[in-house]
C-alpha cells in the first residue's frame, strides 16, 4: 500500500468509528473505490488500536472511577455493565466472523444497512428521555449488547447502534453518547487482540508506517470525540440520518 492510501485509511477509521455512520462501510467503500491494492489487514489492526487509545485517553478520569470502585459481585455497577454489554457482540462475531467476512462485506449490504439504520436511529430517538447514567443496570446493559450485535453488518454502524439500544431505554442524548463510547473501549480491544491473532502477529508494513497510521487514527479519533459530544447536543442526530440516506441512496443509483 502507499503511504496516501493508508493515511487516507487511518483518517477515515478516526473520523468515523465514532460518528453513528460506519467506519467499516467507509473503509470497504474507500478501499472498492479509491484503493489502487489490496487494502492489508495490518492498517485496520492499527487504526482500530489508535481509536482505541484516543478513547482511553480521552474517558481517562471515567475509567479511573470505574476501576477505582469497581466489585465484582455489583452487577450494576458500571465496570460489569460493560463487560456484560460487549458479551453479546463478543461471543456472536465469534461464531459468525467467518459468515460475515465472506457473505456480508459487500455493496448491497452497505447499502440495505445504511439506509435501514438510519432511518431506524431516527425513529428510536423520539424514544428518549432522562435516564441518566448512574440508572444504567445491567438488564440496560444486556438490551445495549443485543443492539450492538448489529453492527457486524457492514453500514449498520457501532455508535449508531448502540447509540439507538441507549435511547430505545430512555437514556438522553450525552448519556447513550457516553454510553456508546465506554463501551467502545472493550469492543475495540477485542477487535484489537482477535485481528493481531488472525495475521499471528506478522504485520506487512514497516514499523514507521505502523506508528503513524496509529497516530494519524488516534488524532482523528480525539478531536471527533471531542467535537462530537459538543456538537449533537445542539443538533441532534438528524445531520447524521440524512448523511446516511443521502449516502445509501448515491451507493444505489451508481
């Protein structure tokens, strides 16, 4: 790969892992149309690692709390909340990893899950109320979980649904935000050891590359976070549903 391909890669990953419209849809819509090679799966294990350490390090003071009182035997407690949240997501891609590669990372399904999605995280947000997030429990928990199964499919969106379980509960806006990005952080770090475990370690690009994709990816990832939080509290999510039908719609007629 060139060096503007996966900087073009790793910037989009940023960009998009956060925002409720797919970062895998992008990357597999970027390598079809722009990529001129394969694309590696060494650049997705490291633009998938610098998301991962803007998150750590931007919800630092939240993850000190959550170790800080953490006790195993408190279901609600938010540590276990999490771990209970990425089980649902974790055991089914487990079964279903190779189904999904072959059958569902395609155009079509892009295209369904884009729209479909979308107009479905416009229709759960009329659900939303003021649960805040010291209500979260680990039944909210568990229903969060389930949602986030969908986003195995291409184009359905990780934060988009999630962010849809969250309100589909009750949960306002900068809740099932935080919500969404909390439990980023385990999923990504699974995402992290299972695609270093599929390429066994052996990376096809050098370690100067390997570090500025992660940089690239992690400075992208930060400043979206950032803005993000700030920014649908004032405008909501409609931005976002019209972005995806306007995209799913282009995908359609070309």
């Amino acid at each position: 790969m060139s060096f503007s391909e996966f900087f073009f890669l790793s910037l989009i990953q940023g960009i998009t892992e956060f925002l409720p419209i797919s970062s895998s849809a992008h990357l597999i819509l970027y390598a079809e149309y722009f990529g001129s090679s394969k694309q590696g799966i060494t650049v997705d294990v490291f633009a998938h690692f610098g998301t991962l350490v803007a998150v750590l390090i931007y919800f630092r003071k939240d993850l000190a709390n959550i170790f800080r009182t953490y006790q195993i035997k408190e279901l609600n407690g938010l540590g276990n909340c999490l771990i209970i949240a990425t089980l649902p997501i974790l055991i089914t891609g487990f079964i279903f990893r190779d189904f999904v590669e072959i059958y569902l990372r395609n155009q079509n399904v892009i295209i369904f899950s884009t729209i479909f999605f979308g107009l479905l995280l416009l229709l759960l947000e009329s659900f939303k109320k003021d649960r805040d997030l010291n209500e979260l429990n680990w039944k909210d928990s568990l229903i969060i979980g389930c949602f986030q199964i969908f986003a195995l499919l291409p184009g359905a969106s990780r934060s988009a649904v999630t962010i849809m379980g969250a309100f589909y509960l009750g949960f306002k806006n900068t809740t099932a935000l935080k919500i969404s990005f909390l439990l980023a952080i385990p999923t990504l770090c699974f995402i992290f050891i299972g695609e270093n475990l599929a390429i066994n370690f052996q990376y096809e690009i050098g370690f100067t590359n390997l570090i500025l994709i992660s940089l690239i990816s992690f400075l992208t990832a930060f400043f979206t976070i950032h803005f993000f939080l700030k920014l649908v509290d004032k405008i909501g999510f409609l931005p976002f549903v019209f972005y995806r039908l306007l995209l799913g719609l282009l995908l359609f007629f070309i």
